[in-house]
C-alpha cells in the first residue's frame, strides 16, 4: 500500500478514519465483549448446559449488532451532513466519504470477532484469524488497484467497501463453522433478554468496556494529535505505519498468547493453584518473547523501515521524510514492546476471573499519562525544530532517487 499510495493527504485521512470503526472492534469486539463473554459463556455451560450457552450467546450477538448498527447508521447520518455541507472537492467530503464507506466494517468485524471468541472454547484456534488473512488479502489487491488504475482519491474509497465486503463474508464463514461445532447462535430479540444471569453480564462487561476503552482513546489521539496539531502531510502514515510493524509480534504473538490464556485460565478459575501455574507460563512466554525482540526492533528499526517501505511513492516523495519518520516512530514503540506483551496477560488473567476494577483504574491513568506525555513532547519537539532525521534512512531515500535518477537516464540514452 505504501509503495502505490504512499503518504499522501489522502492516506493520512484514511488512516485517521479507519481508527473509528476498530474502536469499536475494541469495544464490541475483541476486547472489551468477549473477555465479559467467555468467562460467563463457559460457567453458563458448566452450570446449565450446552442449549442455555447458545441462547445466552444468541442475546449477547443480537445486543451486540444493535449497538453497531445504531453506530453505523448515525455515523453515515453525520457523514451525509458533512457532505452535503462541504465545498466540491474539499477535503471535509473526502472525509464523509472515507468514513461512510468504512464505518460498516464495525458491524462485521464485532461479530466476528464473537464469533472466532466462542470458537476458541470449542478449542478452534486456527481458524477465525484466517478472516484477518482474507481481509489483507483484499487490502493488498485493492491497494494495488488504488495506486495503479484508479488513483488515491477514489481508490481508496473502493479500499473502504473491499474490507467491509471481505469482512461480511469472513464472518459468515465464521458463523457457520460455530453452528457445525454445535454453538448455533442467532438474532434474538425476546424478553429473555432481562434475565438474571444477563444483567450480571452486562454488569461485567460496562466495567470491562471503560477499561478496555483506554486503548482504542489513546490511538485515537495520538492520530488526532498527528492530523490536526502536527499538521504536516504524512505524519498519520508514519505514525500508523510504525504502529503496524510494531504490531506484526504484537499481533502475532502475544495477541495469540493472550487468546489461549483467557480460554484456558477462564477453565480453572476455582482453582488457585492451576490457575496461577498457568498465569506464570504465559508471563514468562511473553516476556521471554518480547524482551530480545524489543531490542532487536529498537537497534534495527531504520533498517527494518528501509527494508519494508523503502518502495515507490513512500521513499520517493522526499518532502515528507516518511522513512525518517517512520522509523522514530518504529524505535518509540518497540521500546514499549515488553510492556505490550505483559499487559495483555495481565488483563486476561483479570478477566478470567472476572475481577474487572484494577484493570479499568491502572487504564485509566495510562490514558492520562500518554494524553500528557503527548502534548509535553509535540511542545518540546516545535521548540527545536522537530525530530533530527535518521541519517540510515535519509541515505535509503537518496540511494532510491540515484537509481531512480539512473534508470531515466538509461531510457533517455
């Protein structure tokens, strides 16, 4: 994507409104609703079988489409707005149109999300992030599509409608493989929606969402903070694109560890012994994951830039200095990596207990401290100029445009 599109002004804003619906997917999807969920999901089964697990997830999806939808709709509402109150051509329309085209993507991606959740107890792990492989597949050839035929303005609106078309089919497919491993849950609106068991569970999952809520409020802010107060073309790109190499571990290895360690630890909560057992081995593989990779990535990050970005309009368009950016930005948040790794088996060790309060305070307080942390470093940045370019990249970049350079003379001669 970076090397057809590159950091352009209509990748910032597309960055910037694709954080919107992941919100929610943080909210109503794979965070803060299932850890409520499949604590509560399995003691339903334990104590009342299978049949009242499936109804009780049926409620939980039916609540959890609502609320999207009722997102969706309001959000495409406001975008109409805009639109129509915006100048042709301006860019308050190009962010109506990014954000209408996108924002159904919550829809698909929350329910998924439960869906590959209630997959995990029947012990399926494969299988629900292959949607995630299906959606990038798409991302990349439409990306291709954007940068070669169409062009960004419009091929990155056509980007928007792919993920959401590939999302919608990757949660069918989730769908029916749950109904195959006899968890056929469906669209239910009845009064047994107000029972007992159910107002517990939404009890548990407000606290859990506020907690969860700290993530998805700090990416926002910093890319409203990239946007609108550095106000320089690119810097959202940078930012996002650091944040997704720092992800490719994260995302890989502790989000997989976390998953296994909320199923597994949500199994043997009576159990002090068991579960601290298996509290310490997830621990102990993430930090001795995470400790040397974070190194490697702080020593390496403008070699890893070089290596993955340094391609077409992202290293060509030397104004912007995306791969000196972007590789600060890489060393920034690998130094964090650790942390990423244990925080996420700390949080599900909470849930699986269902004990949500220390989680949701130690939050927020974080989402204090980055806000500050934010605003105290773009202060001491302005006032000297900015970040110093890493001189590795800057030669990446040049070394670029030299081949570049030569290669139409070579056509010329």
């Amino acid at each position: 994507m970076v090397a057809f599109i590159g950091p352009t002004t209509f990748a910032d804003i597309f960055y910037l409104v694709y954080a919107v619906p992941n919100m929610l997917r943080r909210l109503l999807g794979e965070g803060a609703l299932t850890s409520a969920l499949i604590p509560v999901f399995k003691s339903v089964e334990t104590e009342d079988g299978a049949e009242e697990a499936r109804k009780f997830a049926s409620r939980v999806i039916t609540l959890q489409v609502v609320a999207t939808s009722a997102f969706t709709l309001l959000v495409i509402a406001g975008c109409v707005a805009l639109w129509l109150f915006s100048e042709e051509n301006s860019l308050g329309r190009v962010y109506a149109e990014y954000t209408a085209a996108i924002v159904p993507y919550a829809i698909f991606i929350c329910a998924a999300a439960l869906f590959g959740a209630l997959l995990n107890t029947r012990g399926v792990y494969f299988v629900p992030p292959l949607m995630q492989t299906l959606i990038n597949l798409v991302w990349i050839a439409a990306s291709v599509v954007a940068g070669l035929v169409v062009g960004a303005r419009y091929g990155l609106l056509g980007l928007s409608l792919s993920i959401v078309a590939a999302c919608a089919v990757g949660a069918w497919l989730l769908w029916r493989l749950l109904a195959m491993k006899g968890v056929r849950v469906s669209l239910t609106l009845s009064e047994k929606l107000k029972t007992a068991r159910m107002k517990g569970f939404l009890r548990m999952f407000g606290i859990t969402l506020i907690g969860v809520a700290s993530y998805p409020v700090n990416l926002l802010a910093d890319r409203f903070m990239a946007q609108f107060i550095v106000n320089e073309e690119g810097a959202v790109t940078c930012l996002y694109q650091g944040d997704r190499l720092m992800q490719v571990p994260f995302g890989v290895l502790a989000v997989s560890i976390g998953t296994v360690a909320l199923a597994e630890l949500s199994k043997v909560a009576a159990d002090k012994r068991r579960f601290f057992a298996g509290f310490t081995r997830a621990m102990r593989l993430s930090l001795f994951l995470a400790v040397p990779m974070a190194a490697v990535m702080a020593l390496l990050s403008t070699q890893i830039v070089d290596l993955t970005l340094n391609y077409g309009e992202f290293a060509n368009l030397e104004r912007i200095r995306a791969l000196d950016r972007t590789s600060l930005a890489l060393l920034c948040y690998s130094l964090g990596l650790p942390g990423y790794f244990a925080v996420t088996c700390l949080t599900r060790s909470y849930f699986a207990r269902q004990e949500m309060l220390t989680p949701v305070k130690v939050s927020w307080w974080m989402v204090a401290l980055n806000i500050g942390l934010n605003i105290l470093l773009l202060w001491l940045t302005d006032r000297r100029g900015g970040a110093r370019p890493f001189l590795g990249c800057r030669r990446s970049a040049e070394r670029n445009a030299a081949l570049h350079h030569h290669g139409l003379q070579m056509a010329l001669d």
